[in-house]
C-alpha cells in the first residue's frame, strides 16, 4: 500500500535516504506529482517502468536542483539553454540537451540526449537538495492514465508499497513545457517538444526567437510518448465538443453523461456537470483534477466543452485532445 506522508523536514529526509537505497518515492512538483528514483542508479529507475507499467525506451526527465548541475548531466550546452535555465528554473520547463557520459541509457531510452528539468516546489526542492544528485521523475500515474495532482491521486494509482509526500496540491497542474535545444549548436531553431507550464509565448519573447512547434519538424526527432494518441485519458469514452453544440449533445446523453465546461449547464441538464475557470491557469491548474472526479462517477461518456483557440490556450488544448483521443 501506498503510505501517504506530510512533507515535514523528518520525511523528506527519510525520502531522500530511500531514493539512496535505490527505492522509488512519489513527491509534489508544481506540474504533477512525479515517481522518483536515483537518476545514476540503472535497476532503481528500472522499478520505475516496471510499476508505471511503461513501455521501455520512453526517455524520463531528469530532475535537478538547480541551474548548476546541468553540466554534469548534458555536454555541450548551448548559451540559449543556460540562458533559459537562468530565466525559468526552478520552474515547469524542461530542456532537452546533449546527454552526458554518466547519464544511464535506461534514462534517456537509448537517445544521444536527456531531459533536464529544475521544479520550483518547495517540498521537490527539499528532496532534491537533501538528495544532491539527479531523481529521474516520470508522472506517477500508471501508463496513459491521468496525471496526479494530488498525493490522494498518487495513492490510487498504485497499490504497490510506496512513500508519497503530500506537499498538497499541484499549482500549475499540467506538465512542463519541454523545448528540445539539443540541434541548436547545429544551427536549428530549438523545438517545442510539448506545451505545457511555461507560455511558449515567454519562451520565445525570452529567446528572441521563434520555436519550431510539435509537427514543423522533419524527420524522425526525438520521441516523446505524450505524441502516442491517447494519453491522460479517462476510462470513460470521452469527447470533445465545440462550445455551440455543448447544450444539446449534453441533454441528450440524460443522466449518464458527464460534462466538463466552460459555460453554466442548461436547464433540464440532469447529469454531472463540472465548470472550470475561463481563462487558461486556473482551468490548467484543475483539468487533472476534475477529469478524476468525473471519470469515478463511472459515466457512459464524458463531453468536454472546447476551449477558445487562443495561443495562450495551447497547453490546455493539447491535453484535451490526448484525453479524447481513442
Ligand atoms: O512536469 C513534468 O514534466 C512532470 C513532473 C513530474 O516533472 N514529469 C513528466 O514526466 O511529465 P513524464 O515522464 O510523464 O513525461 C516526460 C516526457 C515524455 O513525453 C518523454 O518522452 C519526454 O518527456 N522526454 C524525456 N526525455 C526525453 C528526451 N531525451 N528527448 C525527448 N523527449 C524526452
Ligand atoms: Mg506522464
């Protein structure tokens, strides 16, 4: 069973002596909850797809610090990304870069790079110092299913024994944002592997650049399994519906359809309807969250109102449609 734990300085410690002794740990990050192991540790992160039930060859993020122990972990580092790391770390971007020698190739699935990432939560912040070294960090959600936002959600997904510290809820609520920076040096424009925490828009204003989105590339880049069709999904068949549509397709599916929006249900509606927040950090921060909710009432289908088609939105959008991909 999971043992679910508040993160006082007395758990953290006894966390980072687990993580030591090659054992996984469930921590809070300001994104997710994540399923830590010793990065440098092969059969440690071994035990990490083992219980996601992850297919191998999916790469994991590396979880840092800070800014500082980049270099130990990627080689050739290019200005853009120390640049970058000054600028958003510790925070919800994750920078994909030239692996180092000491990197395992369990970690990085084999690839010629790895996926850095610094999060700002204080509690991952804690372990990782108590720590001192890198924590390969997957969401600790099994294989496709939702990520958890919440320690409670954590717990639910693996019966297996494991340390969660419950650092209360995840603020940002999506994953981070990873930006792929390992061509740079080659004279490539960095690519937005997947939208997440960090405004693509910041990033670019940051850089004084633009960043090649998911799609412009050519050729096989790197792979990232949030790219596989369904993911973050819901057990329940679930569909996306434009906002004009939502009233009459969510009448018509009685009291076993459920109904995530953005405007008020309409009158005769007599299933499960849940709103969130119109603009896209307060809906970010809850989406996870309200899919579980929804998806324990076990419901016949599950209809999500579609939100507007804004850039600041992207991160949102994304996960919308890997949720109702089938
Ligand atoms: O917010 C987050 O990033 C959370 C928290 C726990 O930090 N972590 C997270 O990990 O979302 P995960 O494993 O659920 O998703 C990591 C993504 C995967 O899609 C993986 O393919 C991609 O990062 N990735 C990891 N290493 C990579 C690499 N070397 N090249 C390209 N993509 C990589
Ligand atoms: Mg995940």
């Amino acid at each position: 069973m999971a043992r679910v734990v508040p993160a006082t300085e007395r758990h953290i410690e006894e966390a980072a002596a687990l993580l030591s002794a090659g054992r996984l740990v469930a921590f809070p990050t300001e994104t997710v909850y994540g399923l830590g192991a010793a990065a440098r540790d092969p059969a440690a992160v071994e035990r990490i797809y083992r219980i996601k039930g992850r297919p191998a060859g999916h790469p994991l993020i590396v979880h840092l610090p800070g800014a500082k122990y980049m270099e130990r972990w990627a080689e050739a580092v290019p200005q853009a990304a120390v640049y970058l790391a000054q600028r958003f770390w510790p925070g919800p971007l994750t920078l994909v870069l030239r692996r180092s020698k000491l990197v395992p190739d369990i970690v990085t699935g084999g690839q010629e790079t790895v996926a850095l990432r610094s999060p700002h939560h204080p509690v991952a912040q804690q372990l990782l110092t108590a720590f001192g070294d890198g924590v390969a960090a997957p969401s600790a959600n099994r294989f496709g299913r939702i990520s958890p936002t919440r320690a409670a959600h954590v717990a639910a997904e693996f019966p297996e024994d494991l340390l969660v510290l419950d650092g209360g809820p995840s603020q940002v609520g999506l994953e981070s944002t990873i930006l792929d920076l390992s061509q740079v040096a080659a004279g490539e424009a960095p690519r937005l592997l997947r939208p997440g925490g960090v405004p693509l828009a910041l990033i670019e204003e940051a850089l004084g650049l633009p960043v090649h989105l998911p799609g412009q590339a050519e050729g096989g880049g790197p792979r990232v399994p949030g790219s596989l069709g369904s993911h973050y999904a819901a057990r329940a068949p679930t569909q996306l519906v434009s906002a004009d549509q939502l009233a009459a397709r969510s009448l018509a599916g009685g009291a076993q359809v459920a109904v995530l929006a953005l405007q008020p249900a309409p009158e005769g509606f007599i299933g499960r309807w849940l709103r969130l927040p119109q603009e896209p950090v307060g809906y970010g921060s809850r989406l996870y969250a309200a899919l579980r909710e929804l998806d324990a009432l076990s419901p016949q289908s599950i209809l999500i109102e579609a939100v507007p088609a804004d850039p600041e939105w992207l991160a949102v959008r994304d996960r919308l449609q890997r949720a109702s991909a089938s």
